[in-house]
C-alpha cells in the first residue's frame, strides 16, 4: 500500500516523553555551553525545549550586581534569596511542562543534595522524570580560559575591571567549592561529564531521549575549527529547474568546483586533518573531484527525495499534482513528497552528520543539496525546523561557521558565477 503523502511528524515519539534535564556543577564549568548545546540539539530534532537559567532569575529580580560576598554560604539572608530563586525557576519549569513542554532543561550549580532533591521531588509530584548533568572539571587551563573568556563577559561584571572580576568570581567559586557534593546513585539516572568529555559516567539510564543525549554530550569539545557548507555546482537540473534526480555539472559548475579548490587551499593549513563530506550524488561528488582531500560520501547527504516527482518541474507538479502542490504550499516542513520524504524526515537522517560534526575537532568541509544545507544551516544557526523550507542557501557560495561557546560566527563568501532565482 502507498504511504500517504502527507502525514504527522515521525521525527520524535510521543509528547509523554517529557523530560527536566538537570545540571550540576561548579561555577565555569561550562554548564550553560552544555544547556544551550542540548537545547538547540532538542529543539532542532522539534522537542519543544526551554532553558531555565537561575541566574538569569537572579539578575532579573535580584538585581545585577552581586559580589562573591552574596554567594557565601555562611550568608544566610542571601542564601534564602538565591534559594528562592531556584524554586521560582522550578515553578515556571513546572508550569511550562503543564503548558505543553516537552524538554527542560534547569541550569543552576545544584551544588548539594538539598538542593537537588529540592527539584527532583518538584519534578516528581509533576510526572516528569529527571536527568541530572554533571560538569566536573580539574584542568586549570579550561577553568582559567572559562572565567576569562565566558564570566566576564556576563551581566554581573559588566564596567568591572578584569583583574579585579576574575578575583571575585574565583572567591565565589571558592564558596560553593565549601559545600560541594557530587552526584551519586542517591540522586538516580546521572551523566558525569568530566573534563569536556575526556571521561563519562552513567547510572541508570533509560529510555531513548537520555541515550540520544549522551551521544551528543560524549562528542563535545571545545577546539575551534570552520565548518564549511556548500552545494554543489550548479547542475543541468537546476538549469531546467527539475527537482531531485543525478544530473551532471553544467559548465558553470564546473567552473565553481574549481574556484572551490581555490577557496580549500587558500583556507586550510598545511597539515591540517581537514574532512570533505559529499552526498553519493554525482553534482556533489564532480563538485568535489578537484579537492586535494580524500572524500566520504554520505547517502545521508543526499538530497530530499521527491519520490514520484523526482525529474519534474514545480510547474509540471502543480499543473498534473494540484491537490499534492497545495498540500506542500501549506506546510513544506511536514509534506512528504509521494514515496519520498519530508523536511522532517530530512532532519531525522542527518542526525548522524550532525554527531560526527560536533566530534570533529579539525574543518570539514560538506558538500550537499538545498534542503539537506537548509537543515545544517538551521541546527548550526539555532534555527526551529520550521524555518528550514525557507533558508536562504544559494549556489556557489561558501557558508563559513565557527562553532563557539554559545553559538556560531557565519561568514558567506560568493563563489563562481551568478545563476537565476531557483524557486
């Protein structure tokens, strides 16, 4: 039997899967890079996922500027405000989930049993299960680089002299150091993350949502590289403006596959690692051939599956499809294409790509299609799913990303030969 066309997102199980990711851990420990990492992974994969930073609640209400004075635990009038605080974000954590919310993730110190059962027994009464995210980090280079770079670049130092913040926010974190207490089997399903991935432990795991989790969480890191995205040259296809098939490079593109080898080897260092991912298509693959790296191709990468419109124009669709043409005029995300896919079914087999992206530690470059680019480009730039139908990706052009602490730096640079508007 053919499978409709049209059909609910397969992409995540049901909304009863709800979840409170909780992290734990010393002040710059990378807790919120680990928070907005998940949460843009979740959001990406269409969780409905928040963040709830107590510190930000604290700033909110509390004010902004607080000396490492406040966070010492023989304070105890500070203590009760900053508890307070925990238990507002939990609140709204709670009532959030109650609203719809799949994914939470609670980004605090949760530095004590107290504390922690104080939100997993929240959590409890609400229905929804917990999986507390440990950050523990001994390497003094990180810590130091962290407190630096990340930490006096937040609202609480803001106008203070460098010297003098760092000061402060190593005497804050000397003060939970007094009260710290690490996650054990009392605190139930756990992931240690410890120096930036270099070791992970778990206790008592189940389902698959705290599984995909872990994948993401054992390939983090934090060595800048480019990542470059690319389609390929343009292709006789494109040039008729048919969707889908294998069609060979037009003499334009040809001439893009060459200026992209220009581009390679202006751009990488001698002795640099560097990846180059295609699709299995051959437009990718010709795009590629004059690069001086080894190529892997991903069927993975291949280009959305137009099943039985593969080869026609949008026009030829709508003229013989009209029904099917309004289908995917009205929601292009979740329209699946007659025996072939979706954007969202697109998403889901790129996730791979996506873990191998985040492990890699030297550039990559990927070499792929409209909508496969589209959905990289959303999950680097913390796009919603919803937008990749409409991303803007066009030929001959290099889209340079910088992965770092809380997103990525972008960079276009023009290549090749101006072609038409591709509808």
């Amino acid at each position: 039997m053919e499978r409709p066309s049209y059909l609910p997102s397969t992409l995540r199980p049901p909304r009863a899967q709800c979840l409170a990711v909780v992290m734990v851990g010393l002040p710059a420990r990378g807790k919120t890079y680990i928070s907005r990492k998940l949460a843009r992974y979740l959001s990406w994969l269409g969780y409905q996922t928040r963040v709830f930073n107590v510190g930000a609640y604290r700033r909110e209400r509390l004010g902004m500027k607080h000396t490492h004075e406040f966070f010492d635990p023989s304070n105890m009038e500070a203590e009760s405000a900053r508890r307070s605080m925990a238990r507002a974000a939990m609140e709204d954590m709670l009532g959030w989930f109650r609203e719809g919310g799949e994914v939470a993730i609670y980004d605090a110190t949760n530095h004590t049993r107290d504390r922690r059962a104080m939100v997993r027994q929240g959590c409890e009464r609400a229905g929804v299960p917990v999986l507390f995210v440990e950050s523990i980090c001994d390497d003094e280079a990180i810590i130091a680089s962290t407190v630096r770079e990340i930490k006096l670049n937040s609202p609480d130092y803001v106008g203070v002299d460098p010297d003098e913040a760092v000061q402060d926010f190593s005497a804050r974190i000397a003060h939970y150091e007094q009260r710290y207490e690490t996650l054990d089997a009392s605190d139930g399903s756990f992931v240690k993350l410890i120096n930036v991935g270099h070791e992970l432990v778990l206790h008592d795991l189940r389902g698959d949502l705290p599984g995909r989790l872990v994948r993401v969480l054992m390939n983090l890191h934090i060595v800048p590289r480019p990542v470059w995205l690319t389609r390929h040259g343009e292709s006789a296809y494109n040039v008729a403006k048919r969707v889908g098939g294998d069609a060979d490079l037009t003499p334009r593109g040809e001439r893009f596959a060459v200026r992209l080898t220009d581009f390679f080897n202006d751009h990488v260092i001698p002795g640099d690692d560097v990846q180059v991912w295609t699709s299995t298509l051959k437009r990718a693959t010709q795009t590629a051939r004059y690069l001086p790296s080894p190529l892997v191709t991903w069927r993975a990468l291949d280009e959305i599956d137009a099943g039985i419109f593969d080869g026609m124009t949008y026009e030829e669709i709508k003229a013989q499809h009209p029904e099917e043409y309004a289908r995917r005029q009205k929601d292009k995300l979740r329209y699946r294409y007659p025996r072939g896919e979706s954007y969202e079914d697109v998403i889901q087999r790129l996730e791979p790509i996506i873990i191998e992206l985040e492990r890699q530690r030297s550039p990559t470059m990927v070499i792929t299609h409209r909508a496969v680019l589209r959905c990289l480009y959303a999950y680097f730039l913390d796009q919603p799913p919803s937008s990749c139908t409409r991303l803007d990706v066009p030929l001959h052009t290099v889209i340079e990303l910088t992965p770092n602490a809380y997103g990525c730096d972008e960079e276009r640079v023009p290549l090749g030969d101006p072609v038409p508007e591709e509808v």
